[in-house]
C-alpha cells in the first residue's frame, strides 16, 4: 500500500480538544504492516454496498491495526458525518491496539508532554479532488474514489461483486462431484473464479511462501492452522476430489466476478475430511455406454425420478418406507454425491427430472450439472417444496419457449379445456378430486444449434401417485395431451414431441393405453379405480403417435413392498426413431442391499436412457 501523503491541501490530522497531536509515525508503522499485507504499491479496499431500494449504505473496510469495521450509514446523511465516524473508529481501534501490546500511555507529543489520542484527518477524494463534507453518502461515495484515514490510502469499491453463501456437503467422498452452495450479489458463479486446496499430509511440503489461498485478513499473523497445498488445474466450481483426497480436508477459495472486475475473496474448510466411496454404484456400468456426448443428430434423453429429500428425509420414510435403507444414506448431503455424479455421467442431451426439491435445484444440480454443459429450467409444484427440472445441453439446443401448466389451473380456467371441463361436470367427485391435486406439466420447446430447422417440444410431468388413483391419472393426462397438441400444432406447428416423466401408471393400466394407442373407452376399469361412487365414465381421444422409447421394463421403481414400470420417454415415432437404449441395472445390482434407495443407489426410481435420431 502506498504511503504518499495526503490526497489534498490541509494539515492530515485533526486534534480533539483537550489532546494534543498523534505522532503520525506511530500511524505510519502501522499503516506500513497493513500495506505489506495488501500487496506492493496497492491499496486496501473500502467496500461500500449501495442499494437504491435500500435507506442505508454499508461500508467495510480494515483499520491498520488489524481490527475490521462494518458500518450501516444513511444514504442520506452528509458524507462529513460518515467520515466523523470513521476517525473515531480508527481512534478506538489504535487504543485498543495499544492495549494489548501493553502500552499504558501514547508517544510523546510535539510538546513533550504526554499524549493523548488524537483522531486522524480522513478525507474522500474523488479524481483527487476532496469531496466536499455536505455531500450525501448516496453521491459521495463512488467507485474508484479514494478514502484516506492517517496515511493509509483505501480504494472505494462500490458494490462490487460479493459472496454472500459459501456451503460445502457435509459429505464429500473420492470420485463423486463436490458442488459448493454459493450466492453471489453483484456477481455471476460463471465469471468467477475458484481454486481448490487439500490439506497437507504430515512432513509434506505445503504451498509455496507468500501464495496463500485468499487475502490473508489485514494485520493478521499467519493461520495457525493447517498447511494447504493447491490442486493443480482445479479451477472450476464443481470439483471432484480422487483417492489421494481421502482422509484428508478441503478448501475452497472463491473470488466473485461479474466479467468487469473481481469481488474480495471467500474461503471456506471443509467439515471434515474426504472419505472412501461406497464402492461400485448402480449406475457405474451404465456409464460405460455414456461416457461420451452422443453425435449430432442424436438426442440422449433420460428421465429420472430423484426422490425429493421432503420425502426421503422424515421418521415416516426411515421406519416405513425404507427401513432397510442405511440412515445415512437418505441423508440429503450424501444422496447429492451420488445423484451429481450419476447424472454427470450420463452426458444427457435433455434431462427430465421429478421430485426436485427447489433448493436442491438451485444450489446443487443447476450449477453442477452447467459445469458439464446443462442449462437447467425448473417447475415448482403448487403449495409444494418439490416440482420438475428440466435441463438441455447447451451446445445441441437453445431455448425458443417454455409453455408450462399446473392441471388444475388449466383445467379450472382456460378455455382450451373447456369440454373436458364440461365432461367431468357429471361427475363432481372426480372433478374436485382433479382440482385439489398439485400435479404440473413442464414444457420446453428447444431448437437445434446445429440445425435450426429441427425443434423438439420437451415435456416433463409427474402424475398423481395414489395407487387407487387411475381415474385421476387419465384426467391429468387428457389435460396434458390437449395442451401439447395447442404447443405443437398452434404455436409451433408440425415439431414432434418428447414425453419424459413419472406417470405412475404400469403398462397395464388405461393411463398407458390411452397414451400408446390414442383413445381409451368410458367403460375402462380404471375409471372405477377408487370405487363406483367415485366412477367417471368417460371416452378420450388424441391425435399424438406415441410409444415408450425404452420399452416396458421389469421395473423402474424398486421398493420393499412394490416394483414395477412407472416412467416412460414417451416419444412421437414419426419424426424421432430409438438409435440404442441404455441396459437397465441388473437385478443383483438392484437389490444388492434389498431394494431401493441405498448406500449405493440415490432414488427409489430408476433413470430410463435412450438415444434418439431425428428420421
């Protein structure tokens, strides 16, 4: 840090009454350790955070003596209360200083008496120009302005860009993605910068001298904790630690940016140290087929339910519906390593996902899955903490729309519904039973960056899960149908359709008849699927060519007391054909730990894959 003197005309000090002046040499050896820290020739930062929604200002910065101040002032207010302030922190801050070195009274004084604290001047200077004291905070303090307290110069950085979030999983294991939660202001996770330190084996070397991993705090001595050495190439958000890693901790330091200019850095430790995977995992071999990004004019769509932690996580779940599973393993922090690192693998071109809790969404698939090259799109439930993903790789698709519906909004206010609405006027029970459901439908409508005349619609859903539940099944989906038929022959005529979801129908039932042959009957058994009070018998049709791309598994939900078939890629054979579908799990890999989730498997579903070409 520079120690020129003041930016201005004047006296640089400002003597309180009774008091005589601070030596400014005892300023000047502190400055001087604070200027060592801050780099050669360069100046601290004066953080100020100005919001115009917001009646205060905040301004950060860090005294010579080490102490750092975090101040709320008004936006209002004249700078010269602000600055008055200021020096009376950097007054309090030096005594205290001085007190725990011990000292019981200040240096001698131009007169030789005793000295008492004396505040120093401080001064805003903008293009070297003082700024005047009747200024308000709002005008005063700009970015690129200087603040001067004693000799040391800070440079006023106006709301740069921050990191206000740093998390790290509570479980990090070798071989599977570790995605940090970070929230930014001011700043984008993709224009900043990330670097990546393991702790230090016993009598290794550590990093080299002077290269920590962030800023060290101003005059502050060296951590006295552990040496930490440097990943070499690890400068992405997401990173996947290796074998080497176990045993020992992590840190990571984030520096925030916006493409413009870099924030202060973060850094953050790891809990606790790396630990040995859980060995081979359902999907490693199905790995092996999508190691590699498909060809153009291939589609890789894969549709997965994830299991939302709403549901995995409670006593209900771990005493109930999967007692055989570890508790541990339905822990959201170690379900995330495996999800993450399953679906990285399976290089998916266009990904369905149900059952994504939103913050799992925004704080850990939407930024791991961008760093292998997804764009996520998310659909919450109504009233609910979970809802559908969506996510496209970036380079094969673009995004020309979203028309997204929840069923009963549709079906209770748009006109398009109207004679289905009509329909089920005959049966009330059935129609409030529709109505009161959270069910929505996600809907993508892509086009080819490779191709711009091949566009896809991309839809997404998750039905209602009761078993007793057909009727309502069949209802949402004539509801799905007619709005997919307005998104492909009104507003984007003649692209064909790709159909992903949980519709928790099995193949026998009238939910995948109607969808694979095109009508279903009013005198159809599942119309009375939760008894004749509740019958609803109705004939449905639709002008879609659907069939399931994967077949009709065994099963793609595997749970101690059920398994069978209940999602499907649906899609429109007379534009899209199945080039492969990628083998299932074997049965033994299923139930090596007697179903599903497990210690080795994230979900209770099955992801379906197949790649696809256009005809």
């Amino acid at each position: 840090m520079g120690r020129g003197g003041s930016c201005g005309r004047g006296s640089m000090w400002k003597l309180r009454a009774g008091g005589s002046a601070l030596s400014r040499g005892a300023w000047a050896r502190i400055s001087g350790r604070a200027g060592a820290e801050g780099g050669a020739g360069g100046m601290e930062r004066a953080v100020v955070r100005c919001v115009p929604s917001e009646p205060k200002l905040s301004l950060s910065f860090a005294l010579a003596d080490g102490s750092h101040k975090h101040m709320q002032r008004d936006q209002s207010e004249p700078l010269g209360r602000a600055l008055s302030r200021i020096a009376t922190n950097a007054l309090k801050g030096h005594a205290k200083a001085a007190a725990r070195k011990g000292r019981r009274a200040a240096e001698p004084g131009p007169a030789g008496g005793a000295a008492g604290p004396a505040e120093p001047l401080v001064k805003l200077y903008y293009r070297e120009e003082a700024v005047g004291d009747d200024v308000l905070n709002v005008d005063a303090w700009q970015d690129g302005a200087v603040l001067q307290i004693g000799d040391v110069k800070y440079k006023v950085e106006r709301n740069p860009p921050s990191v206000t979030e740093l998390q790290l999983p509570r479980y990090i294991m070798a071989g599977f993605p570790v995605c940090p939660k970070l929230g930014l202001e001011f700043g984008e996770p993709e224009r900043s910068l990330f670097r990546w330190f393991r702790e230090a084996r016993p009598g290794a070397a550590a990093g080299p001298p002077g290269a920590p991993a962030c800023a060290a705090p101003a005059g502050g001595e060296a951590s006295a904790g552990p040496a930490w050495v440097e990943v070499g190439g690890a400068h992405e958000r997401v990173f996947t630690p290796s074998n080497a890693d176990i045993g020992l901790r992590l840190k990571l330091c984030c520096t925030p940016g916006n493409g413009q200019r870099l924030g202060p850095s973060r850094e953050l430790e790891s809990a606790g140290p790396v630990e040995a995977g859980p060995g081979a995992c359902t999907f490693d071999q199905r790995h092996l087929y999508t190691k590699r990004v498909s060809g153009d004019g291939l589609v890789r769509a894969v549709t997965y339910n994830v299991l939302a932690d709403v549901y995995a996580h409670t006593e209900h779940s771990r005493a109930v519906l999967y007692p055989y599973c570890a508790p541990y393993a339905l822990g959201l922090d170690y379900r995330l390593n495996l999800l993450q690192k399953e679906l990285s693998g399976y290089s998916a071109d266009v990904l369905c996902l149900q059952e994504v809790d939103r913050a799992v969404f925004h704080d850990s698939l939407a930024p791991a899955l961008d760093a292998f090259g997804l764009h996520g799109l998310f659909r919450l439930k109504q009233q609910q903490h979970e809802g559908l993903a969506t996510f496209f790789r970036r380079d094969k698709f673009r995004l020309l729309a979203q028309h997204d519906i929840a069923y009963q909004q549709a079906l209770a206010g748009d006109p398009l519904y109207a004679p289905l609405l009509e329909q089920l006027g005959r049966y009330p029970q059935a129609r409030d039973r529709v109505l009161q459901r959270s069910s929505a439908l996600q809907v993508s409508v892509l086009q080819s960056t490779k191709d711009l005349s091949k566009k896809i619609c991309v839809a997404n859903t998750h039905l209602y899960w009761h078993p007793r539940g057909g009727h309502i099944r069949l209802i949402q989906m004539a509801i799905a149908l007619t709005h997919l038929r307005h998104v492909t022959h009104d507003l984007y005529p003649g692209i064909p359709v790709l159909f992903c979801g949980d519709f928790n129908s099995t193949p026998s039932t009238g939910m995948y008849s109607f969808v694979s042959t095109g009508s279903i009957s009013e005198d159809h058994e599942d119309w009375a699927s939760n008894g004749e009070e509740e019958r609803c018998s109705m004939s449905l049709t639709h002008s879609f060519r659907l069939k399931s791309a994967c077949g009709e598994p065994a099963y793609t939900n595997y749970v101690g007391g059920f398994h069978g078939c209940l999602d499907y890629i649906f899609i429109d054979f007379t534009a899209l054909e199945v080039e492969q579908v990628i083998p299932m799990p074997s049965h033994e890999e299923v139930t090596t730990h007697q179903a599903l989730p497990s210690v080795s498997h994230p979900s209770d579903h099955i992801a379906l894959i197949c790649d696809l070409k256009w005809k």
